[in-house]
C-alpha cells in the first residue's frame, strides 16, 4: 500500500462560498471582484445563467510563479434589479445550489424564467423552492412530480416573508434571503439547526439566537448591497476526501493549507476527532469574516467506529457523510446513521449509493428510512469491483479513495463526474503518493 505524505495548497476554492459570491457580486452596486474563484462545473453553471440573465461579468486566469493558476471573476453591476429577461431556458447542468439559490433573485425580476439541468438535477425535488416564492407573491410552476423545470414569473412587490424551514437546507435558506433582500419590508427567516451560514456573513445580516434555541436570519427588504472583494478559501468538502486517504493509509501525513474552518462546515472534523483521528487544526485566522487555516492529518487505523444520530451534527455534515461511512467501513469494519433522510435528496439517493456499493465490496450493511448501518465485513473482496457513482460526485470520490486502500480493485462509472466540484481531485491524490 502507498503512503500518502505532503502538503496540499491546490485544494478546490470552496463551492458553496463561490456560488454566493456570485450571486452577490450580480445583485450589488458596482464592481464585485473574487479572487480564487472554483473552476468545478457547479460554479460555472452559476456564472452561466447570470450571463444569460445579462449580467456583466469577466473570468479570467491568474498565474503564480509556479506555473499554477487561479481563477479572478470581476461582476459589474447596478444592483437588485439588473437582470435582463433570458432568451432561452438558464441551464444549471447538475448544480442544485444554482438552482435553488438563484430562483430566489429571479422571482424578484419582472419578467418569467425557466430553470432547468441535467436529468440528476430534474429529478430532485423542488417543492421547497417554490413553497416560499408563492407565498411572497412570485408565481412558481413545477413539473407533476414537483420537480424542474422551475418556471418562474417574478414580480418587483415582492412581499416580505416570516418563514420557518421545515428541515436545515443552507440553499433553500438563502434562496428566501436572496428574494426578502428585494422585499417591500422586513423579513424573518428562522431554523430549527444552524446550517451552514455563509451567505449572511457576506451579506452582514443579523441572526438573533430565540429564546427557544432557534435561530432567526433577520433581511431588510430592497437592501442596497454594496459592491465588495471576495477571496474564496479552499473548500473543507473536498478536504474531506483527502483526510480521509491520510487516515486511511499507515505512515501517512499531510497538510492542507488554507482550508475554510467556518464552524457550519466542520463538523465532520469534530466527529472524526472524537473517534480517535489524528488531526490538528495549524495557523487559523479569520479572513473576510470566515475562519481559515491549515488541517494537519496523520495516519489513524485505531479510530472507533462512527456512530452519528444527533440531527445538530447531521445537519451540518450532510455532504461528508458518504465519505465518512466509507472510512468508518475501511478502518473498522462499522458504521451507523440516523435523522439522515435529507441524503436521499441529493445529486442521488446517497443512502441506498454508499449501501450498494459497500455492499458490493463486502460490508454487511441494514438500510433505514433515515440512515444506515454497516455491521461488519464478509470475506475479503479482490479482482476487479464495479462501483456505481450514480452520477454524483461525492459518492465517487468517497469510493475512489476506496479505492487506494482496499485490495480490491474498483471500476467507478462516470468518474468525471468529480469534475464538479474537484477537478484537480486525481492530480492531488497522485501528487500525495509515495
């Protein structure tokens, strides 16, 4: 078995604060420039349909003295309300945040849209979307299954909004900021759990702890958001898939650098250091109101079985789940999650995705409505297994990191599909072997 030793400074810019600064920069004032910007297919997508929309935006490479490069994305605009009505359908190819995120400005547009992507993202449900647009006045239509196309008929009079989310979604929480910033007035929008806080940040909004524990995001409507820098920091997702080959693999040790350690995103490094992995958090600051640093990760083949059924955590590691459960299987043979079924809609139903093919690799795994178990492990598997990926990224690196540990040798369907939101993903892990 290889050992995987290093440093990593190329991780993937963060996904979710690309989106965002994206968005932001087409409804502000004036210039917006993001430096580091993700070149991974979501956020293209983003940028994609804001052209369509008319916005006035340029990306354009920056390169280091090394010979790498970083993407800088430079957005002008007059604010809220300088869209322009689309020509044809805004194609969000496999980018659920895209979708999600940006119907909440396009119900504030006085003019009708169409959202729709690839045949993963048509199929996932969009009735979330649509239930808080109708009630601040946009006209929302879905397909039968209450899925896209997203066909939107916005309005300038929007109406402002006290809403309450039925489960912790940071998308669907911002796509309701995103529509209450266009507002006649002063909205509300509480959750249960704190999910991932991102775009207040950069928006500076107010988030009022209630006496009942909830938490409320308070939105002035029709908001003059002013033309800012952003600088994206690596993004903690993908950092997930490489602490997970460092801990997997003995005599390994590696760093990576500038991760973005926003509490809302790291919960799995909590987790993951309760069971007994080797990991330090090195050089932490705050930049731009988000906490970064450095995540130090050693070989750790004693770690304890992860067991996660508190909704707090789940809510807040949601995305490294699969590779969690992966990891927890390799080292321990074990694995247990409830109050997960948020899971099953996902690029694909990630639960039944991380039981098959664990079970195709010889884990004995029970499958719930709401999670799953993996109890133990048949006769070792070798030779040549076919994996699904499903399409979805997450599920494919989750088993490609697999993949370098166990005897068996994995055959992943569609292993491009990585390119979503970690492009350099193969680059990195090669780059790391010894």
């Amino acid at each position: 078995m290889k050992v995987y030793k290093g440093e990593v400074s190329s991780l993937p810019p963060d996904k979710s604060i690309s989106h965002r600064s994206a968005l932001i920069g087409a409804i502000a004032e004036g210039t917006t420039e993001i430096s580091n910007f993700s070149g991974g297919f979501d956020n293209q997508s983003t940028l994609g349909v804001l052209r369509a929309c008319g916005i006035n935006l340029r990306q354009e490479k920056v390169t280091a003295r090394n010979g790498s490069f970083t993407r800088k994305v430079v957005i002008h605009s007059g604010g809220l309300w300088s869209f322009t009505k689309p020509e044809q359908e805004l194609m969000c190819n496999n980018s659920g945040s895209t979708m999600r995120m940006f119907a909440g400005i396009l119900a504030a547009q006085p003019f009708e849209s169409t959202l729709v992507g690839d045949s993963s993202l048509m199929r996932r449900p969009m009735q979330r979307v649509a239930n808080p647009l109708r009630l601040m006045g946009a006209e929302v239509a879905l397909s039968p299954d209450n899925t896209a196309p997203v066909i939107i008929k916005g309005t300038k009079n929007l109406q402002p909004i006290n809403y309450e989310l039925p489960v912790p979604s940071a998308q669907v929480k911002s796509l309701v900021t995103f529509a209450a910033l266009h507002a006649e007035g002063e909205s509300r929008i509480v959750e249960h759990l704190p999910s991932r806080n991102h775009t207040e940040l950069m928006l500076g909004l107010h988030v009022e702890e209630l006496p009942d524990g909830r938490f409320s995001v308070i939105v002035p409507g029709k908001m003059t958001v002013p033309a800012k820098p952003f600088h994206i920091p690596g993004d903690p997702s993908a950092a997930c898939f490489v602490i997970a080959l460092g801990l997997l693999s003995p005599g390994s040790e590696i760093l990576l650098e500038n991760v973005c350690l926003n509490p809302t995103r790291t919960g799995y490094i909590d987790v993951l250091a309760g069971a007994g992995a080797g990991l330090s958090l090195e050089n932490v600051s705050m930049k731009g109101g988000e906490k970064i640093g450095d995540i130090l990760v050693c070989s750790s083949l004693s770690m304890h079985p992860l067991r996660i059924s508190d909704p707090a955590v789940v809510a807040n590691i949601i995305d490294e789940i699969p590779m969690l459960a992966v990891l927890s299987a390799c080292v321990t043979g074990e694995f247990e999650l409830h109050n997960a079924a948020e899971l099953r809609a996902k690029e694909s139903d990630r639960i039944s995705a991380v039981v098959n093919n664990l079970e195709r690799l010889g884990f004995v795994c029970e499958e719930y409505a709401d999670g799953f178990a993996v109890t133990g492990k048949g006769a070792e598997v070798k030779g040549k297994v076919p994996i699904e990926s499903y399409d979805d990224h997450r599920i494919a690196m989750s088993f490609a990191i697999a993949d370098k540990v166990l005897p068996a040798e994995l055959d992943i369907s569609d292993a491009e599909v990585i390119g979503v939101s970690f492009p350099n993903f193969f680059e990195i892990i090669e780059g790391l072997a010894h």
